[in-house]
C-alpha cells in the first residue's frame, strides 16, 4: 500500500520562503503524475503544480507562477514544492497526490478527482 506523507508547513511572514516535502512510502513505482494541491477555509481544492515523474513535465497554477517550483528526488521517493515570495492567499492545507492508476502523462492534470492516493497535508500560515 502506497503511501504520502507530506511536511514542511509552517507559519511565515509575506516575502519568505518554505520547501514542502511528501515522502512516498510503498511500492516503488515510475513514470506517473504526481501533483500538489491546497485547499484554504472556505474554498475548494485547487491544484498548484504537477509534475510527471517519468519525464518532469510540469503545470503551474497561474496564482504561483514564478514563485513556487515543484522537483523530485527519485532516488528518495520525494515530491517537493519550492514556495518563494509568499503571499498571504497562500496560507491553505496543501496535499500532495499520485495518480497510481497511470492514466495521464507526461501531461499531468491539476484536478484532485483524477488522483488517487493523498497523504494528510501540511498547514502553511503567510502572515502579511
């Protein structure tokens, strides 16, 4: 059973910097989408960046374009998401996801109902 474990949240003033991770524990698998995404009080679940594992193809939302770069670390299994310049519309639970079904790529989709395993997120608080 595959799983996602995300961290590196946290609480930061506007202009600063995080790096979130997501460990992915399990089978080892290639060549799939992998995405992040958040979700802020009130609001639907809205993809921000993904990326295609077999080739590094990637989609950014137009809100993080230029601030935030999603890479991977095969050898470790891990996703990470870049966050610089941060805003305070940023502040979300944000989720990593993997589509372990294989049905997209190298283009991957930014819409949660095409994923199929989610970790627990990580909060991320940008204060102004």
């Amino acid at each position: 059973q595959v799983q996602l474990v995300e961290s590196g949240g946290g609480s930061v003033q506007a202009g600063g910097s995080l790096r979130l991770s997501c460990a992915v524990y399990g089978p080892t698998y290639s060549n799939y989408c992998m995405g992040w995404f958040r979700q802020a009080p009130g609001k639907e679940r809205e993809g921000v960046a993904t990326i295609y594992t077999g080739g590094g193809s990637t989609y950014y939302a137009d809100s993080v374009k230029g601030r935030f770069t999603i890479s991977q670390d095969n050898p470790k299994n891990t996703l990470y998401l870049h966050m610089n310049s941060l805003k305070p519309e940023d502040t979300a639970m944000y989720y990593c996801a993997a589509d372990l079904d294989f049905r997209f790529g190298p283009t991957c989709p930014a819409i949660e109902y095409e994923y199929n395993y989610w970790g627990q997120g990580t909060q991320v608080t940008v204060s102004s």
